[in-house]
C-alpha cells in the first residue's frame, strides 16, 4: 500500500507468517516440549490459532476467506490421507493379516456401540432430534491418528506403552476414517426415512456399499500392488533416486487420494488399502524406517491444520449461542469418559490382542478426535441442502457427475448445532488427549518423590541393622545409565561376599505386572545395592546401571493360529541390574552374577 502500512488479516503472508514463525519457535524448543514436558504439538499447534484467530488476537481469521468450507475438506482429507500411509507402513510385515480379529472386533462392535452411546448423549444433553443426533454421532465414530501419535511414537511410548497396544492404536486409527462413511450415511438415511425409503436403500447399497465403499478398497489396493513392483522395478535398475525413493509413499497417498475422491470413491479405504498393498512385503519400511523425511513432511502439515483448525473455532456461537456453553462441556466429558472405555472393556474378552484389564483401559480411553470428524463436519456441510429439505443422498449421488461448491449447502438453516457441538468435543480432545501423558508424568514425579523418601528411611535402618564392615562408608550413585521409569519396585537379591574387587548385583522385580503395570519407582533396587555394598565393604565408587532386557509377553490364540510367547523389548516386567565398583583395596576377587 504507498503512503502507510496496511496489514490484512486475511492475507496469505499473514498465515505463512503466523505457521512459519511458531514452526520456528517450537523446532527451537522441541526437545523440551516434546520429551520433557510432553506435550503433543496438535495441543501447542491449536492453543496457538485460538490465540492468533480472530475471537483474541484477530490476526488470522481464516473465517473471511472464501470457499472456507472447501479449505477445511480438501486439507482434512488431504491430512488424514498421508498419515493413514504413515500409520500403516509403521506396522509389522502383514500386520492385519495376523491381527484381523481385533482390528474387526474395534471396527465394527466397538465403533457401532461407541456411535450409538454418543448420538444418545447428544441427544438427551444437547436436546437434539435423535436423527441428527444419529448423523453427528457418526462423525466422531473415527479415532484420529495424529493424536493417537502422541501415545505410539516418542521417548514416553517408548518406555511406558507396550509395543503390541501401540501397535493397535495405530492400526485402528488408520482404518476407522474409513468405516465411518458408512455410520454417516446410515444417519442420513434415517434422517431422511420420511422420502422414497425403498430407494434410498437401494441407492446406499449400490452407490455407497458398492460403489464407494467396496470399489474404493479394490481400487487402493490394485494401486498400492502395482506401486511396490513399479518401485522395486526401478530400484533394481537404478532408475529412482533416493530423494524420490524416500517420498514414494506420500506421493501415493496424495495420488490414491486425489484420483478416488475425483471417482467419488471412498478415498480413505482406497488410501488403506493401497498402504497395505504397497506395504506389503516390508521391504520399503526396511529401506526407509531411520529416515526422517516422511515425519519432518507430517510435522509441517499437521502444524499448519491445527493452526487453522485452532482459529476456525465458533466461539461466539459456542459462548452466546442459543445452545447454553455449560450445555457443550457437560457434552464433551460425557463422550470423551463414556464413548469408548466402557465399549472397550465390554468387548475385552474378545480382543486377542489385549491381554489384561488395564490395557482394555488404555486402548478405550485412547480414542480421540479430531480430523476426522472435522473432514465428515465439513462434507455434511457440502451435502446437507440449505432449507429446502431436499434428499440428501440424492444430492450426494448428483453430486457424482456434477461439480458443486462446497460452500454453496451450507447447512445454516437445517443444522445450525453442526458445526458448534463437533468443534466443542473436537477441542475437548485435543486438550484432554493432550494433558494426559503430562499429568501421568506429574502423578509419577510426585509418587516418586514420595516412594524415595520412605524408601530412604527404610534402606537406612536396613544397613544399620546390618553391621557393615565398614560403618558410614558414605556410599553414593555416581552415575545412573537408562531411564528411572515409574515401575514396579525393585528389591536385591542377597549376595555372597565376591572373591573380587567388582560385584554385579541382579534385581528381581517383587511385583511383575504385564503391560500398562505402572507401579512406584526403582529407588528401592538402588538403595538396595548400595546397602548390599556397604555390608561387602566397599566404598564410595558406585555404578548403578539400569538396563532393560527383552521382555516376554503372553500371547493369546486366536490370530495368526500362534500360541505361546513373543518377545517384546519393551519395559513391561524389567529387570534390574546394579554394577558396585569397590576402589583399590577393596575385598580381592572377581565379578560375581546373583540371579
């Protein structure tokens, strides 16, 4: 503008400047929000677009642009589509072939009681005619696998979330987008039982059951098939390079996606099945699994739709709407506790892949929601007719030879509760997804500090009783390698005097617990050690190293035809090790091992 500064909210660079700067400002402090802290970066991303949207800030008011319906569908889809390929290629080799039962049992009991128990919640807390209650209910049916990263991926997953649970959150959340256009459209016809029901019906099992549904899946996974042998073909004749090789499988998403969605495919199952094809042999996630290009792509993506997701939040409609607020956090609660938990634990004993209560617990509580909900939010915005009370699922079926806007329906006066109680239970997710690692982390810190207090006044009069060697050896922990996770306590083992100078000392576990076992911490082995080396006579040089061994897991039958064990080199039930170095002058001998 000549003559003065003029900045426009609704600008390009505004955006680019707003996503591009916290970008910066969290890769400089990721370490620490994400390992530390952590924090999921959906929780950081959308805290920032409430700040920087247009009910505080007003910096970024994505609600001016036009065709904003449009933007919200093509990026959601376009999200949900890459990380369904980046879920499934983190897999095992033919994962779902070996654990069809319990992806089977969590796609169809488990989501069709979850979306049932939450269209009654809505319809008895909100006071909503149960039909759209049935519609709004199907949205949230899907688990979101961008939230679902926060508790399958990082240094937390690593030490705390047996590898098997993480595992099945991700399978899940790859196929449940999917499945929910059934629940939508299942909604939709109830909604619409007053027209024509005999062809509405035939028109869902042709057009939707057989058409997008079943034709999408074969579509996918003639694509993903024929994508892994034109990849191998030009790797075994160096005709790709690596750049390209690396970001094969994002560009099949995008194009899966595009071409299905173009078809009026279902393009989620065409991308699922296209990844599992494509992901076949494993061969791609063998070459690719320690480069980062495909998480450094998700980051930036999935930075910028929370953003935008984080601004595009109706406050005045949630906060003076005619709908009261306290009427959306009652909502919220009630789904988040009683969508899933109880569902999950009613169908435990038929879930192979969990293998106690708590995991039941775990699995059900990690169901979140978010992109999801906002893509099926913003696709029954395009096909709900404005008031004229038209047929919904003949629009939709027009819609497969024409090219409408997506802005041009706008259910404004049909489903005005649309738009505020998704984006109400979609915020509660993020936030209470969000927190709940960190207020894990804070009960733990909390119950350490207090378990290593009386610990240390138990250990005490413990050595005192003892009579070591040498009273009041000063004995301490010099260095302490692996993590101090909150676990089951430790206790040593008694110890023969050595023949040498150094000892090493093997804890067993009082209290093995399989799984999601989390009990008090590992103070009590430390402690123990450094007793056990004063009663030997040794002095103040003292190691203790916790390792964590290959942990072995009882599998159930029922999938795969496998019975037994299976290694998992996860913490579940670890063993303790505490290396005790005497300095010179020590007893002589060598090092001695204690089962």
């Amino acid at each position: 503008m000549v003559g003065g500064l003029h900045i426009d909210a609704n600008e390009v660079p505004v955006a680019a400047a707003v996503i591009g700067g916290f970008l910066i400002i969290f890769g400089l402090y990721s370490a620490v929000l994400k390992e530390r802290l952590y924090l999921s970066e959906a929780l950081i991303s959308t805290t920032l677009g409430c700040l920087t949207g247009p009910y505080l800030l007003g910096v970024f008011q994505p609600q001016q642009w036009s065709s904003l319906n449009t933007i919200i569908l093509e990026s959601s889809r376009l999200v949900i589509a890459m990380q369904i390929m980046a879920a499934v290629l983190t897999l095992p080799v033919q994962y779902y072939r070996h654990h069809w039962k319990s992806i089977l049992v969590l796609l169809l009991p488990v989501m069709t009681c979850s979306w049932l128990v939450t269209a009654a919640l809505i319809y008895w807390i909100m006071d909503m005619d149960f039909t759209k209650a049935l519609i709004i209910g199907a949205t949230m049916a899907p688990t979101d696998p961008i939230l679902a990263n926060s508790i399958v991926k990082g240094s937390f997953a690593d030490r705390h979330v047996p590898r098997h649970i993480r595992y099945l959150l991700s399978g899940e959340s790859a196929c449940n987008d999917s499945t929910t256009a059934a629940f939508v459209w299942i909604g939709i016809l109830i909604f619409r039982m007053g027209h024509d029901v005999g062809g509405l019906l035939r028109d869902f099992v042709l057009w939707i059951c057989l058409y997008e549904l079943a034709l999408g899946a074969l579509f996918g996974a003639v694509v993903g098939w024929a994508a892994r042998r034109l990849l191998k073909y030009s790797e075994l004749h160096d005709l790709i390079d690596q750049e390209n090789f690396l970001s094969f499988a994002i560009a099949l998403s995008i194009f899966v996606d595009g071409v299905s969605a173009l078809l009026q495919m279902n393009d989620f199952l065409a991308v699922l099945t296209a990844a599992i094809a494509f992901s076949w042999d494993g061969c791609f996630h063998q070459v690719t699994k320690k480069s980062q290009i495909q998480e450094v792509l998700d980051n930036l993506v999935n930075a910028w739709f929370f953003v935008f997701l984080g601004s595009i939040v109706p406050w005045d409609t949630l906060l003076h709407g005619a709908i009261p607020f306290w009427r959306y956090i009652v909502l919220a609660i009630a789904i988040l506790g009683l969508r899933r938990i109880p569902v999950t634990f009613a169908f435990y004993p038929i879930l192979p892949s969990l293998t106690n209560p708590l995991e039941a617990l775990f699995v059900g509580h990690f169901g979140p929601i978010a992109v999801g909900t906002v893509y099926y939010m913003a696709m029954l915005r395009k096909e709900f007719p404005a008031a004229s009370g038209g047929d919904v699922l003949a629009h939709h079926l027009s819609s497969l030879l024409t090219t409408a806007s997506a802005d041009a329906a706008a259910p404004t006066d049909t489903f005005p509760e649309l738009e505020p109680t998704i984006m109400a239970v979609v915020l509660a997710s993020i936030i209470v997804h969000g927190m709940t690692i960190p207020l894990f982390k804070a009960g733990t810190i909390a119950a350490r500090t207090l378990s290593a207090t009386s610990t240390r006044s138990r250990s005490r009069s413990r050595a005192a009783a003892n009579a070591p060697l040498r009273p009041r050896s000063n004995l301490g922990v010099d260095a302490i390698s692996g993590p101090m996770n909150a676990r089951p306590m430790y206790a040593a083992v008694p110890l023969a005097a050595p023949s040498g100078s150094d000892a090493t000392i093997r804890g067993a576990s009082t209290d093995q617990e399989n799984g999601l076992g989390w009990g008090t911490p590992k103070v009590e082995a430390v402690e123990a050690a450094q007793a056990t080396a004063g009663s030997l006579g040794y002095v103040r040089e003292t190691t203790i190293s916790i390792v964590d061994p290959a942990v072995f897991l009882p599998r159930r039958d029922g999938e795969g035809g496998d019975v037994g064990v299976e290694v998992e080199d996860e913490v579940g039930m670890v063993h303790v090790v505490e290396e005790v170095r005497g300095r010179p002058g020590a007893p002589p001998g060598g090092r001695r091992i204690v089962e």
